[in-house]
C-alpha cells in the first residue's frame, strides 16, 4: 500500500482540516474538511504549494522560510509543536490558525501531515482578556490608592508591589498576616479581627488604620476589599486598596475643631445666633435661642424657628429671605425686625442680621446670623413718641396756664412789687412741680411728693411741726400733680398772709384718703391762727381753687372759711 493510500483513513477521520505535503511544502492530498474551512476543493490544490495557497501574501516569505526550517528538521513519526499563523480562505477572508506537523513513511520518501485548526474563538477569547487586562491595569493607574491582593482565604501571597512600596517590607515580611506588622500597633489586632469577619461573610470590606510609611512616618489609610469570583460564585481572590487620608482627616480634623470654637463661641454669646444650610433650613442654634424662645436649640432645627414668629410678620421675613437668596451676583446679605414668641408666652421684638458663607471655591454654604431683643428699645422708641407728643400738650397747657396766672395777677390797682412777687410765687410753683414730673418722665408723680414740693417755701425749719403732712402711698397723673401744686400754693400763701401761717402757734394739716379705684379727697385744715372771716371778693387764687381747677381734679374744691381758720375738701383723680 501507498504511503498516501495508509493516510487516507487518517484524513476521513480527522476532525480538524488536515493537508498532506511532501518535503518541499507541495500539497499531495486534503481532507474534506480543509475544503470546507478554507472553500478550496480537493482537485484544485494538489500540487500547489501550502504556502502559495494559505498564507496571506504580507506573511509569504516568513511563513515559508518558517515551513522550510520545520520540514527539514522533521523527524518521523514524531509531531511538531503547532504555531499560530494567519490564513486566507478562497473568499479572501482571513482565520487565524494553528499547525502542527507529523511526518510519516520511510525515510528516504517522507510525507508530512499539517493538522490544521481554527482557533478564531481561541484568539477573540485571549483578545477580549487582553482588553480585560489592559483596562484592569488603566484602571489601576487611575486609582489614587496602593493595589493589593490576597488569596481566597484572605491571605497577601505572591508579588506586592505597591505594599512594599509604601512599607519597605521585603518580600517574605508581608506574605500572610505579616503586612500587619506595618500596622499601628493600637490598629493592628482590630484589623484583622475585622478583615477576617470580611473574608468569612464573602466581604466587602472596608476600614480604616494606621500604616508605617518607607521612611518611618505614621500615614492614615482608608481600606476598601471586594471578591473577585469565580463562574461558580466561589471566590478567587481578594482585591483591596488603601487610600492615602491623612491630609483628609487632618482637614476634617481642623474643621472639627473650628466648629466647635464656633459653637463655643456661639453658645457663650448673650444674643441668639444660628447657622443654616443651602436650602435655608437652621442647622444650628446656640444655647441663647433656646434660652430666648423656651425651646431646645435641637427642636428649632429646619424650618421649626418659623412658627415661632408673630404671624403678622413671616410675610415680610420670608420676602427678605427670598430676596437675599436669589440676589443677581448670588446670595447677600440681609435683616429684618420680627416679633418673636418668648419662653414667657409673650410677643418680643427682635432685630436680625444674617450673612452668607461662601468656602473657598466660592461656593455658597447657608448663612449665619445673629439677632438682638429690641423690645427694651421698641418700648422706649414709644416711649419717647409719647412723651414727645405728651410734651407737646403739656407746653401749650402751661402756656396757657402762665397766660391765665399773669392775666389775673396784673391788677392796675396793686402795687407792682405786691403783683410781682405774687405771680413769681405760683410761677415757681408750677416750676417745682414740673421738676417732680420731669424726675418721673412725665408719667405722673407721687401725691405725697406734689403736696411737699408745694408747701415746702412755707415750712420753717426752726419749726417745721407747724404743716403737717399725711395719708396713703397714692400717684397722680401729669395734668393732677400741675393743678394740685397751684393748689397747694394758693392755700399755703393765703395760710401765710392771712391764716394759721400768720401768727405763732398756728398750725396747717394736709391729709388724704383713698375712696375710690381711680379717686381720692385731699383736706387741708388750718387751726391756732388769727380770726378768719370771708373774703370780701374773690381773687384770682379763690377762682382758681374753686373754678380754675376743677377739670384736671376731677371734681370742683370746696373752700370752707370758718372762724377757727380756713378748710378745702379737694377731690384728686388718681393714675
């Protein structure tokens, strides 16, 4: 039998293309499988080369001188190692493939056998790993960290140059646990405890520690671990990376510390103050807000604080922060005056400022403001309006009064000096008494201080026995305590020209008694003086008493002149 006709079998057999060459390269036979793989029909290849038929034209040369030195050093019947080449189909389409040689028969006419096989997934299989890889390892580049793997058991074995990088440690010094000797000491134990729960429950895991740099410097690390899995589910290893974080946590640290001399400070502050985030909602509020509001700083958090302001006024607290908000240029600076609930239950105005915060990109964080209770100067503002305005009726009321006083006191046919000295006399009592009303803001007087102040050019202070003074503890309003001083005058001047203060031995009683809410009666009750009889003619201090002054009394006086000396019955209203 032929040495072609024993192959036959061998090429009906095959699953892969195989083609028969003589030691030149010249195909001698093909199996149906070649032809259905490469689309060239048994007839039309025999006596071409394999090189010529197969191989693109731009490998030729190296494939033939490759085909060349592998024929010529074949030794029967032993197979070649197979090579990866490219081939071309009768379509002009390429495959990528992989040939192996046998030579077969005798020596000195030997044939070769090319077993030829399609490896197109083979090569799409190791091409897509290769992409894998290369996108592993950009990724790896890109991640700001050292790299690290440990075995499906959640030991570091084999080659870690990052690790050794970072610590210095040699090779043998970090296989298995020993990277934990790179480990802070107060970090080392809690580590593994806690990496090697990771590793049990299938990860990930995540940690931070302390790892001793190359050159002996203590560097914080965050950790971050996941499986790497097989098709199964089963793990194959363990993929982790430390990240750098100490600057980090030193910044963070620093913020930490800032924050709380801010809250220190805030809370040390007498005044409220608060800290809001982007939204606008509070974030923080210092002890005094709580103090203020009667509310724990922790529930004024949000938008709580709002329902703390007087209704009337969230309208125009809210436009001032809407406005301030979205200001053209970004957020600004704002205030506003608002009436806010108290601890007590009532009402308290308070004024607020609050200023944005901007970091150091320039980006807008919230705002923080502070705020100070105005009510003590909202009060005094009124105050001071109603005082200004009770100023201003007082004035013309007194003008008044001075216009009426000198008209009734000028009489032609008196003396000039007697006038005078009258009219200097009553205007020196009201004087007196508005030193009285000026020391209590205008807001009324004591009883007791009015009646003294106006008796007080008539007591001897080497008898001051001589005026009595007496009653309840009792406040006059401003028009009372002026009209009662003018009493007070006229009764004592007519006591020292005529009555009881005329002659030794006489003697004046000032007493009062309340008898109503808003009303009392003052008498005044001379004794021990001269004979009194009735005037002949009422004067202007008579008029005054029983007319004069009877609307900022409350009532009109009653002048009694009996001979043991003169009494009035003054109604006074009280406020």
């Amino acid at each position: 039998m032929s040495s072609l006709a024993a192959l036959r079998p061998i090429l009906n057999t095959a699953i892969d293309p195989v083609v028969v060459m003589d030691a030149k390269g010249v195909i001698l036979d093909w199996n149906a499988r070649a032809e259905a793989a490469f689309g060239w029909p048994r007839d039309e290849v025999l006596g071409r080369g394999l090189i010529d038929l197969l191989a693109p034209l731009r490998h030729q040369a190296h494939y033939r001188q490759l085909l060349t030195k592998r024929l010529a050093l074949a030794e029967p019947p032993a197979a070649r190692q197979g090579s990866q080449l490219m081939a071309v189909r009768k379509n002009g389409s390429e495959i990528p493939i992989e040939v192996s040689l046998a030579a077969f028969g005798d020596p000195d006419a030997l044939l070769f056998l090319g077993f030829i096989r399609d490896i197109t997934d083979r090569v799409e299989v190791h091409e897509r790993l290769a992409a894998s890889e290369a996108r592993f390892r950009a990724a790896i580049g890109a991640v700001d960290g050292i790299l690290w793997t440990n075995d499906a058991s959640g030991r570091m074995v084999g080659d870690q140059p990052g690790w050794a990088s970072l610590t210095g440690q040699a090779h043998d010094d970090y296989q298995g646990f020993g990277w934990a000797d790179a480990v802070h000491p107060d970090d080392a134990e809690p580590t593994i405890r806690a990496w090697n729960e990771a590793v049990a429950r299938g990860g990930p895991f995540t940690f931070e520690h302390r790892v001793r740099r190359h050159d002996g410097v203590w560097r914080d690390f965050a950790i971050r671990a996941v499986a790497a899995l097989e098709a199964d589910g089963s793990i194959r290893e363990w993929i982790g990376v430390h990240t750098d974080i100490t600057e980090r946590k030193r910044a963070e640290e620093r913020l930490r510390e800032g924050e709380a001399r801010f809250r220190a400070m805030a809370d040390s502050a007498p005044a409220p103050v608060w800290m809001t985030s982007v939204e606008g909602g509070i974030t923080f509020a210092n002890e005094a807000f709580g103090e203020y509001t009667g509310v724990a700083p922790a529930d004024l958090l949000g938008d709580a604080w709002i329902g703390l302001i007087h209704p009337d006024d969230i309208p125009g607290v809210g436009a001032r922060r809407a406005a301030a908000r979205t200001a053209e240029g970004g957020p600004t600076a704002y205030g506003f005056e608002a009436r806010f609930l108290g601890g007590d239950g009532n009402y308290r105005w308070m004024v607020a400022n609050a200023r944005p915060q901007i970091d150091a990109q320039g980006q807008f964080q919230g705002y923080i403001g502070m705020a100070m209770d105005m009510t003590e100067t909202k009060t005094a503002q009124a105050r001071q309006r109603l005082l200004i305005n009770e100023l201003n009726h007082r004035v013309k009321n007194t003008l008044a009064s001075v216009q009426s006083i000198v008209r009734q006191t000028l009489r032609p046919e008196e003396a000039v000096e007697a006038v005078r000295e009258r009219l200097i006399g009553r205007l020196l009592a009201m004087s007196a008494v508005h030193d009285v009303l000026t020391r209590e803001s205008w807001e009324g007087a004591a009883l007791d201080d009015i009646v003294r102040q106006g008796l007080a050019p008539f007591v001897d202070d080497q008898d001051p026995d001589r005026v009595a003074v007496s009653g309840p503890a009792l406040r006059v309003g401003a028009s009372t305590a002026l009209s009662l001083a003018l009493a007070m005058h006229e009764l004592a001047t007519n006591a020292a020209k005529y009555g009881a203060l005329s002659a030794a031995g006489g003697r004046v009683d000032v007493a009062w008694e309340q008898t109503a809410e808003d009303r009392a009666v003052l008498r005044w009750t001379e004794r021990g003086g001269p004979p009194v009889q009735p005037p002949e003619r009422r004067g202007f201090g008579t008029r005054l008493l029983e007319r004069g002054l009877a609307g900022d009394l409350g009532g009109r006086p009653e002048l009694t002149f009996a001979a043991d000396g003169a009494r009035a019955v003054l109604p006074v209203r009280l406020g």
